[in-house]
C-alpha cells in the first residue's frame, strides 16, 4: 500500500509539472522573425565567428533584428551577401575578399631561441612571457593558437612554424586573429582590390544617382503646389 501511495503521488507531481511546462511554454512563447531562419539557411553554417558574433544564428538575428550588415560572412562571400540581401530586401554591398598570410619562416636553424618554454601549450601565454621564446619578436611562436581557431582544418604548425592550406582555407582570417605576434596578416589579393573598389564607385553612383533623383521629384513636386502667376 505504501509503494502504491508512493507510486501515485510521483505520477501526479509528474503530471501536475508536465501541465506546468505546457502552459509556460503556450503563455510565454515569443513570435521569432521568420527572416531570421531564412537568413540563416543563406548562411554557410561554419560558425567561424569572422562576422564578429558566436556564430551563424547569432549573427543571423542580428541582421534582422539589429540591422547588421548583411556582407560579413567571409567564408560566403558575394555569394551568400546576395543571398542574404534578396531576405533582406537591401543591397549586399561591396564584399572584400581577403587572403591569410603566414609569412614568418622562423623554422628551427632559422630562428634562433632567447629562452626554453615550457609552460602552458598556447601562443598567447607564451607571448605573455618576455615577447615569447624566439629571438624575433615577430616570429611565429609554433604553439598552434592559430590551429585551434581555424574551423575548417587549414592550418598546422609545420616545422615550428604556421603553414596555411589554402586547398581548405575560407579566407575567415580567425587565424590572423588569433596570432599574438601579428605573424599571419588577413591581405587582400590584388585582383579583390580591384573588384572591391570597383563595387565601391558603383554603389557610390548608385546612391548620387538616386539622390539626384529624390531631389528632382521633390522640386518637381513643390512647383506643381507653387500657385500659378496670374
């Protein structure tokens, strides 16, 4: 009898907070934009963070929620810009693409070393410490800070060094960010430069021209109210 009671009490408290729950969820739900799911199927996914949020869903509520640019996603590119622009109903805007660099070749017989280091295994701790244990204080330190940041596997130490694959790389520059010693730098390609002041003078005309054309109608406009001379 006490298993019983014991059984059926637990059962009600169950039931009781299951009805509980449904009706917290029915009362307190919130209407989501439903842009937001459409922007972020345009989105590659990746969540990389090179758009400055924590990833793809964040940065897609805060498009249609805050108004954020619609061409940050790097790893996208145009591409996605568009994509995301056409939910959006705005222009894309000039996207730049840029390239990583890893130019340090502070390999071991190359480099030479102030101190050994055997603290904690990241670049930013081993920067902390007297610029880190290369005798160039701009060298990459090899710990593999840059490794860790790179979502899509394109990047391995090597030698003690950064090497970029760029069979794999998305151009997020999340490494360059991640470097302490500035070693890997986010450059743009000479041919992205082009294009991207080419978008740039285009967007520009576009807007002159469409100001022009604001201003046209508005003069026409306060004519036509003008009271005819007799």
């Amino acid at each position: 009898m006490t298993i019983g009671l014991a059984i059926a009490i637990v059962t009600v408290v169950g039931l009781l907070g299951a009805v509980i729950l449904v009706l917290a969820a029915k009362f307190m739900h919130v209407e989501e934009d439903p842009r937001i799911g459409e922007v972020n199927g345009c989105l590659p996914g990746a969540n990389c963070g090179a758009c400055g949020y924590a990833g793809c869903a964040d940065y897609a509520k805060a498009i249609v929620e805050a108004g954020a640019a619609v061409n940050k996603c790097v790893p996208g590119g145009a591409k996605t810009a568009d994509a995301v622009a056409a939910v959006m109903g705005v222009d894309a805007g000039a996207t730049a693409v840029v390239k990583a660099v890893a130019a340090c070749q502070g390999k071991p017989g190359v480099c030479g070393q102030r101190f050994d280091y055997s603290g904690i295994q990241s670049c930013a701790a081993a920067a902390a410490l007297h610029g880190g244990p290369k005798a160039c204080v701009f060298s990459c330190i090899g710990l593999g800070d840059c490794v860790k940041a790179c979502k899509f596997d394109a990047i391995h130490v090597v030698n003690n060094v950064a090497v970029i694959d760029y069979t794999k790389c998305r151009n997020c520059t999340m490494c360059a960010k991640a470097c302490p010693k500035n070693a890997i730098e986010p450059i743009p390609t000479p041919e992205e430069k082009e294009k991207f002041k080419a978008a740039q003078k285009a967007m520009a005309e576009k807007k002159a021209a469409a100001a022009k054309a604001a201003a046209e109608a508005a003069a026409a406009a306060k004519a036509a109210e003008a009271p005819k001379a007799e």
